[in-house]
C-alpha cells in the first residue's frame, strides 16, 4: 500500500509541477516580447511639431540715398536683422560712406544696373551685362568685394531669356526677382498701413518672402512701415536672412523657344 501509496503521490506531485509550469510559460513570454519591442513605446511627435523653415528677405532698390537709407539701416540695426541693397552705380558717387555703411554693418550688396536708364540698359545682353560689370567694380573700389547678386530693374519678366541668363552665368551673376511687392516704387506716397498691407500678400511659396522695396529720396514712409513689416514676419516665425551668392538664384520663368535641328 505504502509503494501504491507513493506512486499515486509521485504522479500527483508531477502533475501539480506541469500545471504550474504551464501557467508560468506565456508570462515568461510577455515579458519577453515586451522588451524585445520596446522601443514601440516611445512617443514620437506628429507632423504638426516640426517646424517648416520660412525665410524672409528685405531687399531695397535704387540706393544708395543720404537720409531714407540710413534711416533705414538705423531701424536694422536697432531690429538686429540683415537686409540686401540692390544698389544703382550711379548713386553711388557721393555717397560712397553711405556704401561702406551697407557692407560695414553686415548687409547683402547686390548690382541694379549702373545708370537704371530702361532704354540703355534693355538694349542688348552686353549692355546690360556691363552696366553690372561696371557697378561691380564701382562697389570693389569702396568695399574690397564684387558683388554677383543681380536684380533687373522692373524685374526680369519678358525680359530674361535662355540666352542672356545663360550670358549671366557664364559671368558669375545670378538674379533675384521678387514674390512680395510693397508698390513704393511705383507710388512712394503710399500710407503707412498700405505698405505693411501690401507686404502681407505672398505669391507662391508661402515660406519664403523677398519682399521689394525702395530707398529712394522720396521713399519716407517705407522707413516708417519697416518696423510694422519686420513685426509682421517675426511673430509669424520667419527667418530674417540677407541675399548672398550662396542663396538659390530666384527669377521668374520664362518660355524657352524650340529650335529645330
């Protein structure tokens, strides 16, 4: 009876162990599983906060000019940002300080022709391609650089082609229109309010704004708009950056004619 005894005792015993060892096996699983994956667990950010780089270049035509440019580079330098001057060779003369200012303070210098004369300027590539030349070195005679950023006066559009751009680039020169017009070129009189108006308004590609405005003598309410229009772009998170040679160039575009063979 003890050995029947025993072995019913012995049976039981193994039963009660592989019960137990069942029950334990899928924890031991879990827990394995769970650390083999746990880099599922970390929490990733959505879409919604990454940042998307916006940039916004002030850009100033016609320069240099006693009064509204400085006047304009004293409300930069009081903001901490960089603009860009396309400046006029012509204008130059006289007020080469004003020049030294601009390159002095950290600004991008960019070329708009040496006489701004549509007539002259527009007459052929090579014309307008020396009157770049010429203020180019107009430029290295004050400040020791060449600039190579170049703007058309009026904007390239039905005026750059296949052919000159190709001229420009052969001469190290890239060009930069515009997305954002202030109108204070063509009306100078404008109010305050419509200039920081007109400012708002993008065309195309939302991040990224090269706004046009000028430095003419008579361009005094662009200097009191700035501060409004800086305001605008920083609380909506735009980068402030000057245009330099390193910037990817920015024309309108233009139909390429086909050519038979």
């Amino acid at each position: 009876m003890n050995f029947r005894k025993r072995n019913i005792l012995f049976v039981f015993t193994t039963i009660i162990i592989c019960c137990l060892f069942a029950s334990l096996s899928p924890k031991v699983n879990i827990k394995k599983n769970t650390q083999a994956f746990a880099p599922l667990n970390t929490s990733f950010k959505d879409s919604g906060d990454y940042k998307v780089s916006k940039y916004v270049y002030l850009t100033f035509d016609d320069g240099p000019t006693y009064v509204v440019t400085d006047a304009l580079l004293d409300a930069l330098k009081k903001e901490r940002i960089k603009a860009t001057f396309f400046v006029v060779g012509k204008e130059i003369i006289g007020r080469e300080i004003i020049l030294k200012r601009i390159y002095n303070e950290g600004h991008g210098i960019g070329l708009h022709t040496y006489s701004h004369n549509f007539k002259k300027i527009y007459r052929s590539t090579d014309e307008f391609v020396n009157e770049m030349k010429k203020t180019s070195k107009k430029i290295e005679e004050i400040t020791g650089t060449t600039p190579k950023i170049i703007r058309f006066p009026g904007g390239s559009s039905k005026r750059l082609n296949a052919f000159t751009l190709n001229d420009l680039h052969k001469n190290n020169f890239k060009v930069y229109d515009w997305n954002v017009n202030l109108c204070d070129g063509v009306n100078p009189n404008l109010s305050v309010s419509q200039l920081i108006k007109n400012s708002k308004i993008i065309k195309g590609n939302e991040n990224l704004a090269i706004i046009l405005m000028h430095c003419n003598s008579n361009n005094k309410n662009t200097v009191k708009a700035l501060p409004g229009i800086i305001k605008y772009y920083k609380d909506l998170g735009y980068e402030f950056r000057a245009i330099t040679e390193n910037t990817p160039e920015y024309y309108y575009k233009f139909k390429t004619k086909k050519t038979s063979l």
